[in-house]
C-alpha cells in the first residue's frame, strides 16, 4: 500500500498514530490558515 500511495513506511504508521482533529478543532485551524493569508486562501 505505501507503494501505491508513494510514502514510506515510517510516515505512515507516524500517521496513524496521530490522534483525529475534531470538527472544531479542524475549522479553528483552517480559520487561522484563512485569516494569516489575509483571507485569500
């Protein structure tokens, strides 16, 4: 599968072990990325 998608192995398990963004905490990140590009992105 890591070939398929083109990551290696360790990038993949440090992903999985990464704990799930909640939809809150998703929108309050994407909200601070929107409002440091000065709203454009």
């Amino acid at each position: 599968m890591c070939q398929i998608l083109d990551v290696s192995r360790s990038s993949y398990y440090d992903w999985l072990k990464r704990p799930d963004l909640t939809d809150y905490e998703l929108e309050a990140k994407i909200l601070d990325i929107f409002k440091s590009s000065r709203e454009t992105y």
